[in-house]
C-alpha cells in the first residue's frame, strides 16, 4: 500500500511541476493529478500526524558542509503546504514536520545539481542528511529537473556559467564580451554598474595590469577553459579595497570531472580579416589527485578604424583618418595538480605560460582646414609600424586545511606573475601639403613586470551560526621600462631625445581584514567586516629627466552586507540583499608616468604624477527570486574621481595631449531590473535593463565643471532546444546614448547568434556562429568640455562569421558511492 502510495505521489508532484513549465497536455495532466489525489486522499485519512522537530543537514561526497543552500519541503496530503528555507553557513536548516506524514523535498544550491525525492519521517528519526554532487547526471532515485542558470546570485556574488557562451567563442574575452549586463569598450576596460571600470582577477587574484595587458592575455585564453565568471559589484572585506567599478573574477577549470577526460576544439571566424584556432583540454581526476593542462594556438586579425575632427580654433578644422591592422599569433599553456595529502591538507599547484606575437600597422590620414575658405593648410600622411611580442608567465601554490567537518578552514597561497613587453617601432611621415622633405625614425619599447603575492585567509564556524573570517595579504610589483628612439637626419641615425625615456616604477600594499556572518531567526544574514591597507608607491624617471613621485598611506575600509526573505510568489523565494562598502582607485604606472607617449604628430600620451587615488562610497539594494537577480538600485559617491580627459597643449593649439586627472566629486546613481524564464525547459532567456546616470562637480582646465549625463543600455540572452541535440542561442546589447568617461557616444550594439548540434554519440559539437551581424557595434562620439571640441567615428573588425569543432574524448572512474542518502537517527 505504501509504495502505491508513493508512487502515485510522486506522479503527482511530476505531473504539477511538468505542466507548471507546459511539458505535459492539459487533458493528460488532470486525469493523473485525479489519479494520484484520489490515492493519496485514501491512504492519509488513515494516518494520524505528530509534529517533531528535524535537522536538515547537507554536504558534497567529502562530507564538507554546503552553505546557503536552498531547501523546499512540500507536504504530500496537502501540496499548498510548502516550507522553503536557505541553509545556515554549516549548510543546516531546521524544521518542524510531522511524524508518519510523507514528504516531498527539493534541493538546490550554486554549483550543485539539483536534486528532489520523497520521504518520511518515522520512530525517533530527528536529523536526516543529504549528499548534493557536483557532476551532472541521473541516479537511483534521483531525478535532476534544470541544468544551471546562465546567472545565479550567491551571497554577494552574482555566477555566471558561461557554458552556452563558449559555445561560439574563440577566446576567453570573447566569451566576457557576451556575458549579459557587462560591457568592454574598445579600449579593453570592462564595466558593471559604474563609471570606473571594474577590476579583473584570475582565480581569485588580481593581475595588476594594464586594460590592453589583460585583453591581450584573455584573447590567449582557451574559452572552453573557463569554469565560471564571478562578479562582484560591491565585494566583501576579503577582498583588495581597489574595487570602485566592481570586480569580475575568471575561475579556470581544474579537472572536475571523475576518471580521464579531455577536448579538442577548433575554430575559424572570417570578418574583414580571419582568426583560426586550435585547442587541447585534458584532465586526470582520482578521488585523492587531479591534473590538468590546456594548449591553444591562434592566428588571429582584426583592423580599427577611427575618424577624428578636432576644432583647435575658431576657423580651423583637424581631420584624422587612421586605419590599424592587427595581425597576432597567440600561443597558451595553462597546468595544474591539485592533491590531498591526508584528510585535513589539500595541495594545489597550478600555471600558465602565454605568448603574444604582433605586427600592427597604422595609416594615419591627417588634414588641416581653413573652414572659412576651405582653404587645405597641411595634408600629410603618417605611417607606424608596431612589431613585437608579449610574453607571460603566472605560477601560484596554494594550501588548504580543514579544521573540522562543519566547514572551517584555513587557506594560504603563494603567487607570481612575470610579464615582459618588447616593441619594435618605426614610423614614418610624408607630406603633400606643404611640399617637405619626409621625416621618419625608429625605436624600441622594453618593459617588465614582476608581481608576487601572498595571502593566507581563515573562516571558522563557532555555535549559534556564526562564521568569522580574518586574513593578511601582502603584494609587491616591480615594473622597469625603456623607450630608446632615434630619428633620420640624412644618413646618420640621431637620438631622440623628445621620446627617449627610462621609468621605474615599485609598489607595496599590505593588507589586514576581519569579517564575521551570522544567521539570525529563519531567514535573516548580517555580514560585516573591515579592511585596512597600507600604500607604497614609488615611480622614478632617470631620462630625461627626474621627475620622482612617492605616495605613503594607510587607509580603513568597512563593510556590511545584510540578507532577508522578503516574500514568496507562488511558493518561490524573494530574496532581498543590502551592501555597502567603502573603496578605492588607484592610478596605475600607465597613468602615473610623466613622459610623453607618441600617438601621431598632432595627439600624445603622458600620464600625471600627482594623481590622487580616488575614493568611494557604494551602496547597492538587490533583489533576487530563487537565486536569479531581478533587481539592483545602487549610488556610488566617489571624491577626487579620475578620469581620462584630452587637454590642449600650452605650446600649439594643434597640438593635444590625452591624460588622467583629478576632476572633482562624482555621483552616480544607477538601475538594473533582469527578467529570466528558469532554465531546464526548451526555451530559456535573460533580458536586462540598466541605467546609470553621472554627476561630475569640480574642475577641468581649471575651471569649474558642472556635467550630468544619463545612459540606458538593454542587454538579452536566449536558448531555444531544437531537439535532444540541438540548441539555437542569441545574444546581445543595445547602449543608448551616453559616455565612455567623458567622451559621449551615439546608440550601438551588437547581435550574436550561434547554432550548435552534436554528432557521434554526443562526443562531437559542432557550432555555427555570426558575431554582430547587423554591424552595429560601432559608434559616433563627440567631447566637448574646455577648449576641446572634437567628434568622429570609431568601428573595428566585429562582423564575424565562424565555425566551430569540439570533440570531447576519455572515460569517467565509476563512483562508488550514493550521492542521496537519508541517514538513520543521530544526536544533533
């Protein structure tokens, strides 16, 4: 009688949930709910309930405690009944059922399958635990009913997986270019609900690089190698406080699946110019070690095009045409071992070398125009060639102990990344208007950088839910450059002095930061913390001339991160988050250099040695429903805000110079609303909403600046399954009038679409793609502020349609053991 009951139960629940998403026909629904209803009436009018409390206790296959984990009980005899409840941080929740009443129970929890399936609550039974694994697959009664969200916030992080994004990628920073409700502008800088762009980690640490240094090592990145993206808008104490636009951490896969398993993923894209490239994955995972290492070749091409015209005078128009190819091969090699030493000690190793090979060339079309008259004053062409190679290397060790079977442990981990640029330059110049002799010239650009990093971090769980963490970190970057120049005189070769330069640049931060997280009542989280770090920065110029700087200071950055249920639509949990945290930006040696940087006769680079960092208040309110984020309004208020700003030079109105500088107080006030349909079924997609609006209060050229500009953008994503093996997705943004800092930018977007099937028993995918297929990731800009008044157009290579082939090979090591069980009775 009982397993009739049972199963007829659990036709019920399937049947409700199935025709809740539209899997089943109404007629075909309504005679099995009758069905099971009537059974079930029968079999609980003969059972009397006792309620009694139960321990809820859930844990991965190493019995390591899952926090925060979702819990949904349904109450058999009557299905209205649901209890829904986030786990503690010792993944433990506590219930109130009833005895001899049979029970419906869902799990879910962020990089865990989902799993559901009924029990009972019988004798002195009062704790029961559940085992949630990792690979995703179908067991002895259980039944996993959704693959992961494309988006999923976990405490005060949202979790991007980025598997429906690699799909039609070529390279890791295509695949952050597709990622809903982030944005790159051309320059590489990536941004999230800020002006300042956010800062990029890899596997939890920050690189210290240079915008175009991270894009160069991301396009060298095997997209398939990409575990999941995190991002952080506001993050927590743990992390560096030189976060005022966000953080966006890659996580690398480290082998996770049992037994030896591997890829090969090739690809080709043709646009204006073509990329193709080549890839191995392969993974060796024991219960006790795992291995891995990733390989990727590339060959790729792409051009830019910007079109400037710059007012330097009432009557005088400067028009610029310059158009770039860059031509590249990129080489990467990512490794690792991760190993468990005992049951406490877990060792991780793990590496990547990357080379960048280019040979970029620039024309350069440049006008001067009396407007008046149409009057042509100067018309000449520049020509520069870039040739040259990037070449990286970024190794860390890193230890990790469990302290006990609840979830403490003890973390440490030892980093280094080397990175050497080499570029060979020449240019030349010829010109038409006036008739002059050419100029021309040549030179090398050298530079290294060493960053070595430490951190050791502890969480411990002690009684009543409360969790502290506390931890140092200790980073020291060494960066040496060398600009040696000469220019033709006739036949002999002349130092040039106006481009000859040698620049040292050291920096120190130290780091302390204690936080601690408790769960009050059923459903309420406070999290609080506070940072101090301690600066030291130091540049020296030897050439030409000394021109030294030195920044020492110490500064405390608190935090607090609070978590409630709000309300339940339709037995579905609202989740509502509040965060605040105090941050900082630093200017980096790029922006701190004082020597002039060539760009074309008419436009240079120098940076400003009396930058102050910037500092900022955010807040940020969110919403979530079932561990998607729906909603965020956020203000940032940031004093002595940077930006890049363009300046005309003292000596020729002719001439400009672009640099950073300290403009003043900006507010930024901004929304975001997303929508999503959950995924699992045919039909799965995320449309987005954000505005930001900026205020900037200060100076610019030394006089008073008073700026306020709103911007708009709509981002979507889309996955339709066309059968068991086939899937269509698109994906794409739309950014309305707005700014990129202060240069203001007319609507652009771009829409993808790709189209993969697989073959071979499941082992071979095979995907169609077409990147930006109306060419509409292109823009008109213009800036007006000061004496500069200038606009024009910039468009680059984005119009791409490509194929891809990804082969998965290997066995998986047959498990042992059941990931579902219900123990029997244990003191709590």
């Amino acid at each position: 009688m009982c397993s009739y009951i049972c199963f007829y139960s659990s036709i019920f629940i399937k049947t409700i949930l199935m025709s809740f998403k539209g899997g089943y026909p109404l007629k075909r629904t309504f005679k099995q709910i009758f069905c099971s209803a009537v059974a079930m009436i029968g079999f609980f009018s003969l059972t009397i309930s006792q309620t009694v409390p139960i321990t809820i206790k859930i844990a991965n296959p190493k019995n390591e405690p899952i926090p925060f984990a979702t819990i949904k009980i349904i109450s058999w005899p009557d299905s209205i009944q649901v209890l829904q409840k986030i786990a503690d941080s010792s993944g433990v929740a506590k219930f109130s059922l009833s005895k001899n009443t049979q029970y419906y129970i869902r799990l879910s929890a962020v990089n865990h399958q989902a799993i559901e399936k009924g029990f009972s609550i019988t004798g002195n039974q009062t704790v029961i635990r559940f085992i949630l694994e990792h690979v995703s697959k179908k067991l002895d009664n259980v039944t996993v009913i959704s693959k992961k969200p494309l988006m999923r916030q976990e405490d005060d992080k949202t979790i991007i997986d980025p598997e429906s994004l690699v799909a039609s990628s070529t390279n890791g920073y295509e695949v952050l270019e597709k990622v809903p409700g982030l944005f790159l502008d051309q320059d590489g800088n990536v941004y999230l609900t800020s002006a300042t762009p956010a800062t990029i980690y890899i596997n939890g640490r920050e690189m210290k690089m240079s915008a175009a240094d991270v894009a160069t090592m991301l396009k060298s990145l095997p997209p398939n190698a990409i575990d999941k993206i995190e991002v952080l808008r506001t993050p927590s104490a743990k992390y560096d406080a030189s976060g005022s636009g966000g953080i966006v951490n890659i996580v690398l896969k480290k082998g996770v699946k049992l037994g030896r398993t591997g890829s090969i993923t090739t690809g080709y894209q043709q646009g204006v110019y073509s990329n193709e490239f080549l890839s191995l994955n392969m993974s060796n995972n024991t219960d006790k070690k795992t291995s891995y290492f990733n390989l990727q070749a590339a060959k790729r091409n792409s051009f830019e095009n910007v079109v400037t015209n710059r007012l330097f005078s009432a009557d005088s128009l400067l028009s610029q045409n310059a158009y770039t190819v860059y031509p590249a091969h990129n080489y990467f090699a990512g490794y690792g071992i991760t190993k468990s030493v005992n049951k406490k000690w877990e060792i991780d190793f793990s590496g990547n070398i990357r080379l960048n090979e280019f040979d970029n060339k620039t024309d350069n079309k440049n006008k001067i125009e009396k407007i008046s008259t149409s009057q042509i004053l100067t018309d000449n062409l520049n020509r520069i060639s870039n040739k040259g190679n990037n070449f990286g290397i970024s190794n860390s060790i890193e230890g990790k102990m469990k302290l006990d079977s609840i979830g403490s442990e003890w973390e440490t981990e030892l980093g280094f990344n080397y990175v050497h640029n080499e570029t060979d330059q020449g240019y030349n110049t010829s010109f038409v208007v006036p008739v002059l002799p050419d100029f021309s010239g040549y030179g090398n650009n050298n530079n290294n950088r060493s960053v070595l990093s430490f951190h050791s971090d502890l969480k411990k769980k002690l009684k009543n839910k409360f969790t502290v963490e506390a931890g140092v970190k200790s980073s020291v970057l060494l960066f040496k450059s060398r600009a040696d120049y000469f220019k033709k005189q006739g036949s002999a070769d002349v130092k040039d002095i106006g481009r000859t330069s040698t620049f040292r640049y050291n920096e120190n931060i130290n780091a302390a930061y204690l936080q601690g997280s408790k769960s009050f009542g059923k459903d309420f989280i406070l999290k609080t913390g506070v940072r101090l770090e301690n600066t030291n920065m130091k540049g020296h110029q030897l050439i030409p001339g000394d021109t030294s700087f030195t920044v020492k200071r110490t500064d405390l950055f608190p935090y607090v991160y609070l978590s409630k249920s709000i309300m339940k639509i339709f037995s579905y949990q609202l989740r509502a988050y509040l965060v605040y945290r105090r941050t900082l930006q630093r200017p980096v040696y790029e922006q701190l250099n004082p020597f002039p940087r060539y760009i074309d006769q008419y436009l240079s680079e120098v940076g400003n040695p009396s930058l102050r960092p910037q500092f900022s208040k955010n807040y940020e309110f969110n919403v979530s429903f079932e561990e998607t984020p729906v909603l965020a309004i956020g203000f940032n208020d940031t004093k002595d805000a940077f930006t890049n700003v363009i300046y005309q030079s003292d000596s020729s109105l002719s001439q400009a110079y672009r640099t950073y500088d300290n403009l003043g107080k900006n507010k930024e006030w901004y929304f975001r609303a997303l929508g999503a349909l959950p995924p699992g079924g045919k039909y799965f997609f995320v449309l987005g909403l954000q505005y930001n609006h900026n205020f900037y209060d200060g100076l610019y050229e030394g006089k008073p600046l008073s700026y306020k500009r709103g911007t708009w953008m709509m981002f979507t994503h889309h996955t339709l399954k066309l059968d068991k093996r086939s899937q269509v997705s698109f994906n794409g943004f739309v950014r309305f009038k707005g700014l990129l800092q202060f240069t203001e930018v007319k609507t652009f977007g771009g829409t993808n679409v790709n189209i993969n099937r697989k073959f071979l028993k499941e082992k071979l995918t095979v995907t169609l793609s077409a990147n930006d297929i109306f060419y509409t990731n292109k823009y008109d800009f213009s800036i007006k502020q000061g004496t500069v008044n200038a606009y024009g157009l910039r468009r680059n290579d984005t119009r791409r349609f490509g194929i891809n082939f990804r082969y998965n090979f290997g066995f998986k090591k047959k498990e042992e053991f059941d990931p579902l069980k219900a123990e029997s009775p244990e003191n709590q």
